[in-house]
C-alpha cells in the first residue's frame, strides 16, 4: 500500500495528541489535591483525547502493517469512542462551569461530586455505544454503497454522530452565553459595590466575553467543517475532502490541553515543581471554581 502523506500527518497529529494529553492524565491521577468535581471533567477530557491519539497512530499501523477488516472496524471504533468522548466531556465542563455560577452557594457540595459521576457515566456509556456500532454489525463493509466518507461507517451512522454534535454546539453555546450574562452581571455588580471606574468594569467584561469566545470559536472551527461535510458527503467524492475537514477536527483534541489544563494555575504549579524535581503530592492548592479555569 502506497505511502499516503495525509496518514502521515494524521500519525504525527496523534503523536502530539498523546503526549500532550498523558502529561495531563498522569498529572491528575497522581496529584491527590485534584480530585474536586473540575478537575474529574478536565481529566475525563484528556483521556478521551489521549485514546483519540492513540486510535490515529494504531490506525496508521494497522492500514499499513496489519491490514484487516476486523482491525480496521476496532480502530475506527475506537476513534468513534474517543472523539464522542471528547467532544461529550466539552459539553460536561461547560455545564459545571455554568452550575459554577448559577448555583454558586451550593456547587461545593456532595451533590456537585454525585452530578459530576453521573455525567460522567452518561458521557463514557454513550461514547462507547457508538464506539461499538461498526463492531457490532452497523458497517459498510457488505454493502459498499452505504458506507460513508469514513470507511467503514455508514451513512446514517455518521449523520447521526453529525446530528449529536450540532446539538452538542447549540447548547454549548447557550450555556456559555447565559455564563457571559452571569459574568457581565457579577462583574457590573463588583464595580458598584467597591465604587470601581466604569473602564475598570468594562475590561473585566471583555475579557471574560474574549475568553469565551475562543472557547467557542476554537471549537466550532475545530469541528463544524467535518460535521457539515458529513451531512453533505458521499463515498464517492474524493479522500482528500475527507482528509482536509478532519484535520482540523483532530487539532481540537491538540488544543484542549492548552485551553482546559496548561492554563490552569494549579496544574502550571505542579508541572513547574516537577520539572524542577521537587514533586510533593501533597503540596497545598487555592479552592478556585471551574468558572476561574
């Protein structure tokens, strides 16, 4: 099988993808303090995008080194589960971020943790669902004329994953403009109360409104041209649309580190102090809520 540079990059996007997420996985799993409700959706995001990564270098090995049917299905399969998983654990963050705000006498609570394993629960439980469709019989491997742009998906199973993430979009974007209203309205009240400039307030705004903003516009890019692509796609039409509207899909799960972890100040803590080689476990943290994340 011809060399195809496209596979390449994918590999080398999965490379990225692991190492980035497994510095994120190992630091959670091994720091005790990171156990509050934020940090288990943060952490259940790097590991949906640590198997996402892994699925793109397995993929790659198995097209060109191992070529089967069977294998082809458990690597797509594992791919569904991953970016379901990712794209599940987004929205899951962005309701406790919301429930950060609205209900924020009562979010640091044993009703917070018990929500936050529900949710959890439902996002791995549906994740894996799709992941084992094309295991399970729903694939085109029989019937070519239903597969997909993904080989071996099947139309319908793509456009329904399509579907689930246009609804995913939408009520992120509600949740974050609702969390944008609570923010100005808090940020207008402060000012009030310690008699701050109006400029003072107006910055504080921006940035928060900014903040958001890349959240939801590094997202939407990330994924919205694969999405529409595979409601208006077909089997027949060239790999290389295939290739050139995933790519960018696979560079959220690239960026998510960086927004959702290496920003945080309390795992920058922990990475500094291990780079350093004076790691403790048991080093103090600040309580900070997951809207200052």
């Amino acid at each position: 099988l011809a060399l195809n540079p496209w596979d390449v990059i994918l590999c080398i996007s999965g490379t990225i993808i692991s190492c980035e997420n497994a510095i994120v996985v190992v630091v959670i799993f091994y720091t005790p303090a990171f156990r509050a409700p934020m940090f288990l959706l943060i952490g259940s995001l790097a590991t949906a995008d640590l198997l996402a990564g892994l699925g793109l270098i397995l993929h790659f090995a198995f097209v060109y080194f191992i070529p089967s049917e069977a294998v082809s299905l458990l690597t797509v399969g594992l791919l569904v589960t991953s970016f379901t998983a990712s794209v599940s654990s987004l929205l899951t963050i962005t309701i406790d971020r919301y429930l950060s705000l609205y209900n924020a006498l009562t979010y640091y609570s044993e009703r917070t943790v018990t929500r936050t394993y529900i949710m959890l629960i439902l996002t791995w439980g549906a994740s894996i669902c799709y992941g084992l469709l094309p295991i399970m019989g729903w694939n085109c491997l029989k019937e070519p004329s239903t597969c997909s742009i993904v080989k071996p998906l099947t139309k319908n199973h793509l456009t329904i994953l399509s579907v689930s993430f246009f609804m995913v979009f939408a009520v992120m974007l509600q949740l974050y403009v609702q969390i944008c209203k609570i923010v100005c309205r808090h940020a207008h009240q402060i000012a009030v109360q310690r008699h701050f400039l109006a400029s003072s307030h107006y910055v504080t705004t921006r940035k928060g409104i900014a903040t958001l903003a890349v959240i939801l516009g590094t997202f939407a890019s990330c994924w919205l041209p694969f999405s529409v692509y595979c409601l208006l796609g077909d089997y027949s039409y060239p790999a290389l649309y295939t290739y050139v509207t995933l790519l960018p899909a696979t560079y959220n799960s690239m960026i998510n580190p960086v927004i959702y972890a290496f920003r945080n100040q309390e795992i920058q803590k922990v990475l500094w102090t291990v780079c350093c080689g004076c790691f403790s476990s048991t080093m103090p943290f600040r309580s900070r809520s997951p809207s200052d994340v």
